[in-house]
C-alpha cells in the first residue's frame, strides 16, 4: 500500500560550486514543478555568482567559505533541512526535475531511499561509463543486492534515515557509494528508478586518468571495507593459506622439510584473517552507533 505524500514536507537540496551558467533556469524549473518544497542551494566555495543567482531566483543559500567537497555540501544541506524527505541532485544540469515525482512515487510504496540509475547514454564518456559499470558489478557482489547506479548523486531519502549516518559521510566525492551501503548494511531498502542524466552545462568534465584511476580504487575499497571487510580478507587469507599448504606439501616431498617460506604464508594468513574479523566488528559497532 502507498503511503500518501501530499502532506509530507519535502526539502530540495543543491551542492553547487560555480554553477552560474545553468542554476537559474535549474531554480525556475524546480519552482514550477514543486512550488511547495524547500530549496537549498549549497554554495561550496564558488568564485562566480552561484550564491547571488540562486537568492535572486528565491532559493535559500547557505555558503562554505571554501570548497568543502560535494559531500560537505550535502550534510550541510540534510543539517538545515526541515522537510520529512530530502531530495539531491546536481546543479549543473544533469538532472531533470521532472524526475522528482517518480522518485518521490517510488519512495511512497515503502522505501528508504530511491535513487535515479542513469542510463546508457547518460554517462559524461566511455571510461566514467565502464568504471561506473564496474562499480555497481562490485558491489552488486559485496552486498548481494543488484545495485544499479552506486555513484548517481540523484536520489530521495527519508530525513531521519539519511542522517543516522552523517557522520559516515566523506565530504568528498564518494557520498553516494557511502549512503547507499549504510542503507542496504542497515536493512533499509533502497530502490531504483531509471533517468537519462543530461551532459554538464558550464565546465565540460574531463577524464584524468591518474585523478580518476585514484578515485576508482579508493570507491573500491570504501565499498570492500565499509559494507563487510571480512568479505575481502577472508578470500586474501584463504589464497595466503592455500599457498602456504601447497608449498609446504612442495617441500615436504622433496626436502621432506617445513620451511620458513611456509611458516611466513601461514602466519600471514592467519593475521590477515584476524584484520578481517576485527575489522568486521568495528563496522558492525559503526552501524550500531547510526541506529540510537
């Protein structure tokens, strides 16, 4: 059964930085679609007129001194926010607001959270789109859930959900992969709802190979460690102590001795295993901590 939104509060929220070039006509949109929501525009820091724009077209702005990072803005924004569900998408143009009520639909049938997955044809250029594969492949694996779009920064929340894990959240790029494994971790379901995100008005988004090869592996590990780390070092261990087995039984056949070599492989196995099992426990207590 649906739950009935009419008279629930709803707080749209925008992390911009330099964003004069498209924030106008974002703003206006919003206005018409949703007239009743709050508007939030996040200044993290711009040297252009983000702020002046977004308060001439009457959206409440409050402004970082510096940029902070997108997922500063956005725990900024969820902080000051007085609506019931909170809505995040970027400033910048890729996201249609007209995609709001089909988030907001998706959400009245239970959910936590819904988030817009983009599409094929949605990503900025074919290696964001392959790494972007690969990241919802990963941690469709680690969390045993498919997982559409791990890094789409458009999606609706729950205000009172959402901020049980604000102090997960990096202030940097990778708040999405956070929020999202904190919700499936906690057993709040999440749901998925198909966008085509526009390209980027104003500063064209370039690949950098070094920069976004950086970013790829560090969303990795954050998605390895912070949904079930022993999921990544009980197979490390495993693969230390069926070395060290097979090398073992190598020289005892041919030396008949147990060697050093072997000792360290099965040492290594076990305090790799222990890491994990530890590991696994702090972030047990990490979720425990969001749920007071």
């Amino acid at each position: 059964m649906n739950e009935d939104f009419s008279n629930i509060s709803i707080s749209i929220i925008l992390p911009a930085k330099n964003e004069s070039a498209c924030l106008g006509s974002l703003i206006e949109q919003i206005r018409k679609l949703h007239p009743q929501a709050e508007l939030i525009i996040i200044d993290d820091g711009s040297t252009d007129e983000t702020g002046a724009i977004a308060r001439a077209a009457g959206a409440k702005v409050i402004r970082h001194p510096y940029g902070m990072g997108n997922g500063a803005a956005v725990k900024t924004g969820a902080r000051a926010a007085r609506g019931e569900v909170l809505v995040f998408m970027d400033a910048d143009g890729q996201h249609d607001p007209a995609d709001i009520p089909r988030l907001l639909e998706k959400l009245a049938e239970g959910y936590d959270m819904v988030v817009g997955a983009r599409q094929k044809g949605s990503q900025a250029n074919w290696g964001r789109g392959l790494a972007n594969a690969f990241y919802n492949t990963f941690a469709t694996l680690m969390t045993g859930h498919r997982i559409q779009d791990l890094t789409s920064g458009f999606r609706a929340v729950r205000a009172n959900r959402f901020r049980q894990f604000l102090y997960l959240l990096p202030n940097g790029f990778s708040y999405p992969t956070t929020i999202t494994l904190a919700f499936f971790r906690s057993g709040y379901p999440v749901a998925y709802v198909p966008i085509h995100a526009a390209r980027r008005q104003g500063r064209p988004s370039h690949l950098n190979p070094l920069r976004d090869g950086v970013r790829f592996l560090l969303i990795l590990l954050k998605v390895a460690t912070l949904y079930s780390p022993l999921k990544v070092f009980f197979p490390v261990s495993a693969l230390l102590f069926g070395t060290g087995l097979g090398y073992y039984l190598y020289t005892f056949a041919t030396i008949h001795k147990f060697t050093n070599m072997s000792l360290l492989l099965f040492t290594a196995a076990v305090v790799v295993f222990m890491m994990g099992l530890v590991s696994e426990q702090i972030t047990a207590l990490s979720y425990r901590e969001g749920d007071r």
